[in-house]
C-alpha cells in the first residue's frame, strides 16, 4: 500500500487495498506473540499479569450479541440458507454504506493483520485475513487459528475469507437497520464478515466458524460444535455441548490426547480441527478438577478476558465474576502438554451429547437408538439457571439445533442428516451425558461431581459399558446403565437421588413436555420414528 507504514517481516503481496482500506497510519503484519505483547501494553489495551497471561476487558459486551448478527441477502446463496431470527436477512447495499464508513473510519489509524487459516486438514483447509484495530485481538486471532510460520507463504497469503473488526465504530440503527450500535454482518458473495461496535474477541471466532458451517457440507464434510480427544490406540470420541456443559473441560483429558475443544470437520477421511486454539471458560476454574486448562491461565501467550486481578500484586482472581460470568481464556492448543499438534484424528467411534439439566431430572449418562441420537442432535437440550439473566427464577431450556444453532447458516436438517449417515456408516456409539444438576433441580440439588461424569465417560470410551445391562428411563426412554465403574448405583437413576419422588415426577414430565413442544416445529422434516424416540410425558 502507498504510503502506508507496513511493520512485519511477512506481509503479504495482497494487500489491504483489496479490502477497501486506504490512508492508513500502519499495518502490522502477522506480529509474534511477544511483539503483540509489547503493543497491547504499549496501547494500554490489557495488562500483563503474574506468571505472563494478558488481562483484557471487552467493555459492555462480555459475551456474543446474537441479536445484532446479520447476513447479506445475495442471489448466491439466498436460496440456501436458513432465514430467520438465526440469519437476519441484511440489503446488500445497507452493507456497502456501512463498509464504507468503517473504511472511512480506519483512515489514518493502525491495524493488525493475521494471515492464517480455518482447518488443519490441508484438503479442507481455508486460508483467512484477520484485520483488528488493536493487537490484543490479533493475539487473540494468532492463538485461535491455525498460523503459518512460513514467510514466503505468509507473502503469497491470498485470504478466501476476511474478518475486519473495528470496535471503536458503530453504526446507526435508525440509518442502518441494525439492532444496536453493535453489529456482525457476513457477507458471502464478497467474503467478508464486518465487525463494529462490540470488543468481545469470540465473534470475531464464531464468525469464522459459521463461514465453515457454510462451506463445508458442499464438500461433504459435517462441520460440528464439539470437542474431541484421542485414546491411545487411535479411538476418537467427540463431545457435543453447549455453552457451560462441560465441552472443554471433559475433553481436557490426561490421559487422551486433545484434538480440539471446540470446532471440527467431520469428512471421509476422519476428524479435524477447525482451529488452532482453545477458548475456555475460567469463572471458579479448579486446578484439582480441571488441572490442565488451570495451568494455562499462568502462561505467557494467554489471553485472560475480564477476569478479575489484583492491580498491586498483578495475582489474578478466577472467583471474580465482577464483570461477567462470562470469563475466558484464550491460548494456543499447545499450552495444553497432551494435545494433538496437527488437529487430526480418526472417525469417532464414540459421539457424545452433553447437557446441563437444570431440572435435575435426566440420567447422568445414557445410550442413544439411532433414532433418539437425530431427535436429541436437532433438539440440542440444555438449561439456563436462575440468575443468569434478569426475569429468570427457575430453570429456563434452551434448545439449540444440532447444539450449535446461531451459527448454523443452513437448515438445521442438513446437518442431522449428515450425522445421522456418518454415526451409520462408522458404527458409532452415541452417548446422553448430563453433567447438570442431581438430587433436585438448581437451587435444590446440587451439580454433578465432575469425578462421577470422568468416570462415566472413562469407562463408556473404554467399552465398559457395552455388554452392561441396560434399563429405559420411564418418561425420556434412553437407556441407563445399571452400573458404571466408580460411580454409586444409585446416582445413575436421577430419581433415586431425590427426597421426594412426586416433586420428581412432576419436574421431569415437565422438561418432557418442554421437550415435545420445541420437537413440533422439526416433527413434519423427519421420519414418525425419530419424533417417537423423544420423551413421554
């Protein structure tokens, strides 16, 4: 670019002007973890802390805005994707007028690229431009992705998807016809996702993985919101979950190697992961229960997002939900010590579902019919608890397609479909694990111990579990095992565990009900045997 300060040993040949910047003060390009460091702190965007992580803060959103995520209505593809409060439907010329004020906007600033990619199976990998205005979000871009470290490739870098995030602009939702002052706009036809008005670095993530979500079953690859780890003879297992169910924290497993914890590709060739980092939730993290992940939140290259910290003797505070419940680490894949350095794996022999009931009413662990596996994918079951959000004072399900809804461009159905053919095709086992409340539902009961929900997923990956007898709970119909190594009998029967059995049966026909009603608006798109495999109240 003329006239542009360009910092960095590898920028590429494609320059920025192909993305409408112009008149820029500096680009840095694809900055070192080290050098990003010294910037962040420079800029006082965040401050380095005992043992080396960096503490940032987002500001007013400590979380995604789903609400203020739109997609750019375009001849090719708006035939294929799944319009709704999911995909809000956004005029291509709205878009343009928005780009070119940000561009506007970014004229005579600094900003940060990464050139870096979406995928670690090189057949399916997809080269991506991550432009910022601050370097913390471009640490956070480098830890989350897949780098290359090769500078004459980093040079001939040509990016087929491109995120520019500029927090400091915002639009106008009178002129502009967003929700708020902040907005994410994906736009397929030209590649690009739009960021502004909103600090909170998973967006920049989650947009990535919904441009994979779209791409990806036009190769045949199922794109999934899961983890997965590896045994020691090659055996895969992948965890499906939403938000505060255990996806990381059970996939960080010392005795498995981690694939990934959050985003991968299901194709003909077996597993990989979508990213080159991990993106944990910290809020009350125990070193004794979750030692690994603990661990990287005392090393240099992690990004500690609004966790608490004492500003004298610079020792943070992971208790500290002052800000938000919404705590996160972000570090590259390899501060774990057992992970996976080229993201692939086999095909899973076992599929995991992982749920937080709330209610307190579903087996900890459970077998799935191949009908019950596409009828719990596409319900996507979990709870919100009392306090989370203002107006809730007892628990809220939250059902999320194929648990992974807002980030699913085409029709939930699309991907159940490939499920439901790759579990057929590979043999897998399917497995219902909540790692929610026992003995009463929230504010009664109490969590499941994280040593219990180990120890079942240990010995179902193990085939422990696969000549033990069987029992179907009488209103969701999965099937229970009546025993599993090292967990009590009678923790496994969710009834057994409470004080009064009536209060039980009237919760858990309940949640069953919940259940039938979220099923209606899916039940007329499959077969009469995967709407029979739901529950019964």
């Amino acid at each position: 670019m003329k006239d542009v300060h360009q910092f960095g040993a590898a920028a590429s040949h494609f320059g920025l002007e192909n993305h409408g910047l112009r008149n820029l003060w500096a680009a840095w390009w694809n900055l070192p973890t080290p050098a990003l460091y010294e910037a962040a702190t420079r800029n006082r965007e965040g401050w380095m802390v005992h043992m080396g992580p960096l503490v940032t803060r987002t500001g007013q959103h400590t979380g995604r805005s789903p609400n203020d995520r739109f997609v750019v209505r375009e001849s090719t593809t708006e035939d294929k994707l799944w319009w709704g409060n999911v995909n809000r439907p956004f005029e291509r010329e709205v878009f343009q007028r928005i780009k070119n004020r940000m561009m506007t906007h970014l004229e005579g600033r600094q900003v940060f690229v990464q050139d870096c990619y979406a995928g670690a199976d090189p057949e399916y990998r997809m080269p991506v431009r991550v432009i910022t205005e601050t370097a913390w979000h471009s640490l956070f871009v480098r830890n989350m992705f897949i780098r290359e470290l090769d500078r004459d490739k980093l040079r001939d870098h040509i990016p087929e998807f491109t995120v520019i995030q500029a927090p400091s602009f915002t639009a106008n939702p009178e002129e502009d016809g967003t929700n708020s002052q902040a907005f994410i706009i994906l736009n397929f036809a030209e590649r690009t996702v739009l960021i502004g008005g909103s600090q909170y670095a998973g967006e920049m993530k989650k947009s990535i993985f919904s441009v994979m979500n779209y791409q990806m079953p036009q190769r045949g690859v199922l794109p999934m919101h899961c983890s997965a780890n590896m045994g020691s003879d090659g055996d895969v297992a992948i965890f499906f979950g939403l938000s505060g169910t255990g996806k990381t924290t059970l996939s960080a497993d010392t005795a498995r190697t981690l694939i990934g914890d959050d985003e991968h590709g299901w194709s003909d060739r077996g597993i990989f992961n979508f990213e080159g980092g991990c993106y944990a939730k910290v809020i009350k993290l125990s070193a004794k229960a979750e030692p690994e992940i603990y661990a990287t939140t005392r090393r240099f290259g992690t990004i500690l997002e609004n966790v608490g910290y004492n500003a004298h003797t610079r020792r943070i505070d992971l208790d500290d939900a002052s800000l938000t419940e919404n705590t996160r680490a972000a570090y590259p894949i390899t501060h774990i010590p057992n992970a996976s350095l080229d993201g692939l794996g086999g095909h899973p022999q076992n599929v995991i579902f992982l749920t937080a009931d709330a209610f307190g009413v579903m087996p900890p662990i459970s077998k799935l019919t191949s009908e019950q596996a596409m009828y719990h994918f596409i319900s996507g079951y979990t709870a919100k608890v009392a306090g989370t959000e203002r107006g809730i004072t007892e628990p809220v399900p939250n059902f999320s397609a194929c648990f992974g809804a807002p980030f699913l461009p085409l029709h939930p159905f699309i991907y159940a479909k490939m499920l439901g053919e790759k579990i057929e095709k590979h043999g897998s086992d399917v497995w219902l694990v909540n790692t929610g409340w026992t003995g009463g539902p929230y504010g009664v009961g109490k969590r499941m111990e994280i040593a219990y929900t180990r120890a079942m997923i240990t010995a179902a990956l193990a085939g422990r579990l696969d000549n033990v007898e069987t029992e179907p709970d009488p209103i969701f119909g999965v099937h229970v095992p009546v025993s599993v190594p090292d967990v009590p009998d009678y923790v496994l029967k969710p009834k057994n565990t409470w004080s009064d059995g009536e209060a039980y049966d009237v919760q858990a026909n309940k949640l069953a009900g919940m259940f039938v009603e979220n099923f209606k608006k899916f039940q007329d798109e499959v077969s009469d045997e995967v709407v029979a495999a739901g529950p019964t109240p």
